[in-house]
C-alpha cells in the first residue's frame, strides 16, 4: 500500500493576524509614489478653485538634450519672456500673444521669429535628468512642430 504524505493543518489563529494586514496591504499596493504625485511647493498656498496660479507669472523653465531654458521676468506691459540655448546664451526675446492661469497651470503662447511658441507649466515634482534638483512644476514647450520636456521654477528661487 502506498503512503500518501498530507499536508500538516495551519491554526486558524495564527492567519487571523494575517487576515486584518490584508486590507492595509492592498492600500499600499495602490498608493502613489510621493515623486508621482502633483503637490504644489510647501511655500505657496494652495488656491483651488480660484484662477489664480500657484505658479508665479515669473518663472524659469528649462530643459536637457537639447538643452533650452526660457525665462519670464515682469507682467503687463514690462513682461518679457526670453528663449536661449548654448549656442545662444543671451538668448532672444519671444512676443507674448497670451497667458493664461488656472490653480495648477500656466500657459504662454506666442512666436519665437517665424515659429509658433507654447510654453505649459502644471504643478507637479520635477527632475532635469543632469542634477539632484527638484523642480516644483514641469514644463512643455512647443516651438514650431517640435516638442521639448522640462521643469521649471520660480524665478527667485
């Protein structure tokens, strides 16, 4: 006759502690990295609901490979915007054709010599990929039929 080996019996006591980590288990399964999530910086104040932006009329964005960095300074009729490059440090001089801001965002767009310019900013962490620096908003500029990804931030900062 052949021996047939059984499986030795869990105690039901020792899985009812298993049993009450379950649901806890499935929260941290699901739950967002903190570097995913779209929080605005610990020093502005959180305004939603309202069009007023977090992010400042006065920023700083830029980006890596290629490397591009545009810079807003001023509002109303002083306000100048800026795009450069390396091969173009002082960079040249973009006519802002509108602006708009909600709470998270920030979109500029206006022409850049022949080319159509978009420049959208949201609330959101940021890394440029060349440094540890955290940036606190993200940035997609449109200039002409090309797409470039980057951070951006305040421009006192």
């Amino acid at each position: 006759m052949a021996m047939i080996a059984k499986a030795p019996r869990t105690r039901p006591a020792l899985l009812a502690p298993l049993a009450l980590l379950a649901p806890l288990a499935l929260l941290v399964a699901c739950a967002q990295p903190a570097s995913e999530q779209a929080e605005p910086p610990a020093d502005m104040p959180e305004r939603e609901g309202t069009s007023e932006s977090v992010i400042p009329a006065e920023f700083k964005a830029l980006g890596t490979e290629p490397f591009w960095a545009l810079t807003s300074t001023g509002s109303g009729t002083t306000r100048t915007l800026r795009y450069s490059t390396p091969e173009n440090i002082d960079g040249t001089q973009v006519e802002v054709e509108d602006e708009t801001a909600e709470a998270k965002t920030r979109r500029v767009t206006g022409t850049l010599g022949e080319d159509a310019l978009t420049l959208t900013l949201a609330v959101g962490q940021c890394s440029d990929g060349m440094s540890d620096r955290v940036y606190p908003f993200t940035a997609q500029l449109v200039l002409g039929d090309q797409t470039f990804r980057g951070c951006a931030r305040p421009a006192e900062s």
